[in-house]
C-alpha cells in the first residue's frame, strides 16, 4: 500500500477487519495472531474496544437490559450515579486493574462494602457483555488481584417479644395490624401493603400471598411478590383474630393501580400488561389509598421505634426542621421477618416448611440465614461425646 503513513494492510482473514501497518514485521505478526483467533472463535478486535463506556453502556447495553421494572431502576442509579461520573470517558480496553483500584478507593469514600459489592456486580455484568459482544479480551473485575470489598460479617438478630409488642403499641391503630401480619405471618413490607381481605382464608386458616405494592420510579404500582413467586402462609388464630378487629374498625378499601409497571406502556402487550387493576387493601392511609413505605418508615415506622425505646428520638432541631433519623437499618420492619423465622423455628418447624412460608426459592438459603436460631443447636453433638469420656 502506498498511501500516506501506511505501506502494509492485513486484509481478507474472514470475521476481521482489515487494518494497515507501517512496519512488515508488525503487519506478519497482527496476521498470524488475528487467523489464530479467528479458527479458535476468540478474536477480539482492539479497535472495537476503542469505545468508551458511557457510550458503549448507552448505546449497546442499556436497551438490551430488561427484568422486574424497580430492579432496573437500581441498576440504573448505580450506574448513573457511582460507573459513568468515574469510569463513562474511558475506553472499554482501558479499563484494567489499575482503574479499578483507583475507582474502587475513591467508591470506598462514600458508600459501605454491601453497596460497593452491588456497584462493582453492575460493572462486571457491563463489561462481561463487553466481552461476549468481542470488544474486550476478558473483563477485569473478574481479575484476582482486585475485586469487591468482602461482605460485611456478622448474623440476623431477632427481636425479643417484649420489642415487637411494645412498638404494636406505639404505632397508630391504623397500622397496627401491620406489625402483626409483619411478625406472625412473615411477609415482606410491600407485601403487607398489598395484603387484600379477599387473600384471607379463615375457614382453611391460610393466607394466600399473591402482591406486593412497590415504588418504581416515585409512583406505587401492584405487582407479584419478590421472585415472582405467590405463596400460602398459615394463619395462626390470633393473627386471624387481630385482622377481625382491624376490619371491625377500618373496613377494607378498594385501592385501584397499574400492574406492575407505572409508566407509559408503548405497545399493546405493555399497555394490556400493565392495565390497573382494583384489590381491597386491608391497610390503607388516612386518605384511603395505598400506602407510600417512604412516607411510612419516616413518619409512622420510625417514631414508633422511638417511642418504644429501639432508637434515640429526632432531634429536629439539629437538623433545620428535617427528618433524619440515626441509621437504623437493622430495626427496619424486616425485622419482623426475622422474628416470624425465629420463633417458627424455635418451636420446632422445619427448614423447609418455613421456606416455603417466607417465600425463598432455595431452602439452603434459609438455612444459611437462620440456622442460628434452630433450638439447642449442638446438643445431641455434645450428649454423644459425653457418653464416651463422661
């Protein structure tokens, strides 16, 4: 080749571009490298990893990406908030280790290990698909010499029952009941909130779970629970009996919302899919309408902990009038969850029974998460090796 700078093109290798050298033993070398590649199915093309993240994420994986709507949602915060402002002007192939060690120092100034872990799990999946799309040789968050912060040790604790019945009293009348069906039914918050009276099965004793009420982009919609699993729980009598009385007194409200999804359909699967659809909340706001958890856990969770002695009280003055409670995520109303688990298991039921009841998809997880409290744990253990040297 004879053009201006160039005087060698490697070219009808078939899958791979053809691309110019100055140098002969450059361009003999690029062509022996490039056709063994090329018959493995593993060339990559440096040239195709010259694109920078943000636009790479922007244009090739973020309109592929699909899944439960609130999930996506996260996804993109991380992504917008915590990858493009560190990591979106440098080329795909620039990303190396050393990068990653820069960025993870700098993440490691403002967020916990829990939320690195999640941000560095979002990056790899980005450049994983950077991988398999041939635009990078293999991807570096996968590297063994830097990875993620470890997870944070330590175990679930649950609540005493003095605690659970003392924040039942502090909470309003209104919002009681959902406090029991949190800690004797074991159901997640947004599943309490989408509980409908029609779910209540007294004659059979059973709960069917089969919504939640989630928040996606700011507005409440109804969707399948977690995992999009429905499940039965049983119904313990007092359980039923506290749901009498919350009827007797705030009769169940016919609450109207988009399935799954709040925002605007653009097709016709969409728009049939996410039609609104009407269940009769058992617990509803003082404006009879589903009730927001953000509002909730600030202006009704949170002042009854206080109340009930599990947190320190606002002090609004020290914070100009706004509602910053001290971090307390191990008091959230999942914790009700963990006392449901605890006492099932205290009294005997199994592993797997009490999995299906929480809802998890795997009973090795349950067990992982609650062992601690099966009852005497290592008892027969101990009773074994004290017939032999006692």
């Amino acid at each position: 080749m004879y053009g201006k700078c160039t005087r060698y093109r490697v070219k009808g290798i078939p899958g791979v571009k053809d691309r110019s050298f100055e140098a002969l033993q450059d361009a003999k070398t690029w062509l022996a490298q490039a056709q063994t590649d090329a018959r493995r199915g593993e060339f990559v093309d440096p040239r195709d990893g010259a694109i920078s993240l943000k636009d790479y994420i922007a244009t090739h994986w973020w309109p592929t990406q699909s899944g439960d709507p609130s999930t996506i949602e996260r996804i993109e915060q991380r992504v917008r908030r915590h990858i493009v402002p560190h990591l979106g002007a440098q080329p795909l192939n620039a990303i190396g280790t050393e990068v990653l060690r820069h960025w993870k120092k700098r993440l490691e100034k403002d967020l916990g290990p829990t939320s690195i872990r999640l941000v560095w799990a979002t990056l790899s999946s980005v450049l994983q698909a950077a991988v398999e799309d041939r635009r990078l040789g293999r991807n570096p968050c996968r590297s063994s010499t830097v990875s993620p912060p470890a997870a944070a040790p330590g175990r679930v604790e649950a609540w005493p029952p003095e605690r659970v019945l003392a924040v039942r009293e502090a909470l309003p009348d209104r919002y009681r009941i959902l406090l029991v069906i949190g800690a004797g039914l074991g159901l997640r918050q947004g599943e309490a909130l989408g509980l409908s009276a029609n779910d209540i099965d007294f004659e059979k004793e059973v709960v069917h779970v089969r919504r939640q009420v989630k928040m996606v982009r700011a507005k409440l919609c109804f969707a399948l629970p977690k995992g999009r699993k429905v499940r039965d729980v049983p119904l313990p009598s007092s359980v039923a009996q506290a749901i009498r009385q919350h009827t007797e007194q705030f009769a169940p409200v016919p609450v109207t919302l988009p399935w799954d999804d709040p925002t605007p359909a653009e097709t016709s699967v969409e728009a049939k899919h996410r039609r609104p659809r009407t269940y009769n909340l058992l617990v509803t706001g003082r404006e009879r309408k589903a009730i927001n958890r953000n509002y909730f856990n600030s202006y009704v969770w949170k002042p009854a902990l206080a109340t009930a002695g599990v947190i320190a009280p606002l002090d609004e003055g020290s914070t100009d009038g706004a509602r910053v409670w001290e971090p307390s995520r191990e008091h959230g109303f999942h914790a009700l969850r963990h006392f449901y688990a605890s006492e099932e298991l205290e009294a005997g039921e199994s592993i797997v029974s009490l999995a299906r009841w929480l809802g998890h998809s795997d009973p090795g997880f349950t067990l992982r998460k609650y062992s601690h409290f099966l009852p005497r744990a290592g008892a027969r253990g101990s009773a074994a090796i004290d017939a032999i040297f006692a």
